[in-house]
C-alpha cells in the first residue's frame, strides 16, 4: 500500500492490472458517470457505454476471486427505500408520472451494491478513490478557471459544468461539496509519501472545488462550504496557525465574492428567488399534511403543485421539485420515506465516525482509511446543508458518497480481523466471532470494529 500512497502513475497502474475484469469496468463506469463523454461528444451519444459497462460488471462480478458481500445494515434500508418508491408509484395521484421516473433511484441502489461488492481491497479502494478525485479534479479545474476568466466577476447562471447530472450551476457546485473534503483529507494523508508538487496538485483539488463553488452564484452551496470548513476545524482541532491560515483564505474567498453575490444574501427571504422556494415549501408542507404516510407519490411534487397553484408557475409556467431533499422524499414517499431517508444519512455519519475510532485502536486497519473516513462525513454534511435549497435527492451525490463509505467499513473491518484473528487467544476468539447485527456488543478493543455493521 505504501507503494500506492506514494501516487506513482506507474505503481497506481500495475496495482489496477492485477485486479478482475469487473473491477475494471466498475473504474470505467465511475470514468463515464463524472467525464461524461458520451454528452459531450455527441459522435458517442448513440452508445449506451456507461449500461454497457454495469452490465460488465453484473455479468462478471461472480468470477471475481475478490469479490465479497458487504455486510451492513445500510443493504437493508436501502432496499425498503427502494421498495416504499415502487408502492409510492403504484399509489400516486399521477402513477403514469411516477413510472416515468422508476429509473432514478433504481439506477443508484443497482450502483451501490456493485461499489460495495467490487471495491473490496484497500488496494482497489485506493484505486477506485484516485479515479475519483481525478475526475473531479477536471471538473473543479474547470470550474475555478471559468470563474477566473470572467474576473471573478458575477453571473446570473453561475457555472454550467457538461451536460448531465452537473450541467445546472447548484448541482455543479454540490457536487464540488462532494469532492473538495476528500481531497483535502487525502492530501493530509499523503503528504510523508509523495513530492511536494504532488502533495500541492491534491491540495490544488480541494481549492478549485472551493473557487469553483464560489463562483457558481449559489448561495446554498456557499452556506455549506463554510458549514463544512467548521466541522473540519472542529474535529481536526487544528493547530491555531493552521486555523489562522483557513481564516485567512475564508477572507480571501469572501473578498473574491462580486458585490452583487454578497448583495444577494443580503436579500435572501425577499428575492424572487428565495420567495419561489418558499412557495414549494409551504405547498410541499400542505401535501405532507394532506398524505403524511405515503405522500402525493414519486415524482408527483410538481404536477401536484400545478394543479393547486397555477398562478404560481415560476418556472415559464412550468412546475418544479420542490427545492429541498426532505420536502422532496416526504412528498414521493411519505414520513415513512422520510424517516428511512434519515436513518441512511445517520448511517453514513455514523460508519465514518466508527471507522475514525476504529483505525485508531488498531493497526491492522489501512492507513489511509480514517482520513477518507473524514472526508466522506464533511461531504455528507455538505449535502445536507446544500440540499435544504435545492433538489437533488436522486443525484450520484449522497448514494455514491453511501457506498464509498459502506464499502470501506467492510475492508476495515475484514482488515482488522484478518491481523487480529491468528494471534487471539481463545476466548477472544470467541468474542470476536459474532459479527451480525443482532449480536450482543462484544468488549475489548480488537472487537470494537463490529460496530461498523
């Protein structure tokens, strides 16, 4: 792993040969959902690469010699989150509407449990995170350069990143919260192993993905960078000239900020825009009201909302989603919906937070891990935060981040035993074997990783 850590093209290359045929095209669809060629370059619109490449990898997935069901309780909500979706569909006000949309959440569970059951080493999750980033990376190049051209000047569409799930300039953004904390927290790790120039290369990731964020004219997205730029300095409990220096490229940032983006938080409340949100609000409010167990059905916010407000179609008289994740899962799928909806964003908190603790208390686990860990929490936050003002629910953001997370609990887990487990004693070996859910909590400090199920 040391050899990897160290970033070398050519050890990441030899390490991605030696691993299976699904794993590769795990890598390739991961390439495809954040490149986006085939929207791109519209001479490879007409291939349908990124099904052909999931549909590699269920095809070849049994032939993995690595390959390894991951247990965790996250599996099972899940899939009754995809189950209340179908009975939601079926029970709409608008079933037609709703099967339109069956796709949308399906995709991501087929695409979750593939990450977990495919990226099952440290090696190939280091792999997997690299491919990541590196994608990434171009989009949040783009991003920061694109703003820089216009002199860090204001526009009223922000930044359009390609076509497809990061086009609109708030989902763009959004998924730069998904991307610049692990950055930053993977550069941190690997800052012993690598040149000075690589070490800065990463960090050059998680600032585009700021600047980025800055300049795509969305306040949600700004409130949760700098939800997320506190809850790094309060769990790191950084060092105070560490912290001086984050404050001073906050300062930077806001300076950065045109007089009219500052303007426009000064109006929140009272622009048309927030007035619009606050619309959808209080209209998705009353539908919760009116059908608090299974909702109005999936996807059924905005024909819903036309046929009870029609004078106010903000959008060229065209009805919208209702501009907030909660609203959004409480109208498609009820309280119910809502509350599994929670339980999943818990667990991704709560997997990292026991990933942190456990690679502390015991060597076996990978270096990197706890770090990543990190990362994947201040996203998680990100997502919250950003998501109370915009629709993105059924994006990559939460159900990629959900399965980075899953999957690495499994290879902590599987790490930790597999060094532990020759060298315990009997009894530990006993108190180490009851690893399911329903098991009592077992003592000790070898067996603390169980808690990641």
């Amino acid at each position: 792993m040391e050899t990897l850590y160290t970033l070398n093209p050519r050890a990441l290359w030899s390490e991605f040969q030696k691993q299976s045929f699904a794993f590769w095209m795990m890598c390739l669809y991961l390439v495809l959902q954040y490149f986006d060629p085939l929207r791109i370059y519209h001479s490879l619109s007409s291939l349908p690469l990124d099904k052909i490449a999931i549909g590699l990898v269920i095809l070849t997935l049994p032939m993995d010699p690595k390959r390894r069901w991951a247990r965790d309780s996250t599996n099972i909500w899940m899939v009754f989150f995809w189950l209340l979706t179908v009975v939601s569909s079926v029970l709409a006000i608008y079933p037609s509407i709703s099967w339109s949309h069956w796709f949308d959440f399906f995709n991501w569970l087929v695409i979750y449990f593939l990450i977990i059951n495919t990226v099952t080493t440290a090696e190939r999750y280091f792999i997997f995170l690299v491919i990541f980033l590196l994608a990434n990376f171009k989009l949040s190049f783009f991003g920061a350069r694109t703003w820089a051209e216009r002199g860090f000047g204001f526009a009223t569409w922000g930044i359009e990143g390609p076509p497809g799930f990061f086009q609109n300039s708030a989902d763009f953004s959004g998924e730069m919260l998904m991307f610049a904390p692990i950055a930053f927290e993977l550069a941190r790790f690997v800052k012993p192993y690598v040149r000075r120039v690589t070490y800065w290369f990463l960090m050059l990731g998680a600032i585009t993905g700021g600047l980025s964020i800055l300049g795509a004219s969305d306040r949600g997205s700004q409130l949760a960078l700098a939800c997320q730029g506190a809850w790094m300095a309060v769990q790191r409990r950084l060092k105070f000239k560490v912290l001086i220096g984050i404050a001073l490229l906050a300062g930077v940032g806001f300076a950065l900020l045109p007089a009219a983006e500052k303007a426009r938080f000064t109006r929140s409340g009272t622009d048309r825009t927030s007035i619009q949100r606050l619309d959808y609000w209080r209209a998705g409010l009353k539908m919760i009201e009116n059908h608090p167990v299974l909702g109005v059905g999936y996807f059924n916010f905005a024909p819903v909302y036309a046929v009870h407000d029609p004078n106010k179609l903000w959008s060229n008289g065209k009805p919208q989603l209702p501009h907030n994740i909660f609203i959004q899962v409480a109208t498609d799928a009820g309280l119910v919906g809502l509350v599994i909806f929670l339980v999943l964003i818990y667990r991704n908190l709560k997997i990292a937070k026991d990933i942190q603790r456990i690679c502390k208390n015991n060597e076996g686990a990978p270096a990197f891990a706890s770090n990543v860990a990190r990362g994947l929490a201040v996203t998680t936050l990100g997502f919250v935060v950003a998501g109370q003002f915009n629709t993105v629910t059924y994006y990559p953001f939460l159900w990629i981040n959900l399965a980075l997370t899953v999957s690495l609990a499994n290879i902590v887990r599987v790490s930790v035993e597999q060094r532990a487990g020759a060298n315990l004693a009997p009894q530990s070996r006993e108190a180490w074997a009851p690893l399911s859910a329903d098991s009592e909590p077992a003592q000790g400090k070898l067996t603390s990783s169980r808690n990641l199920l």
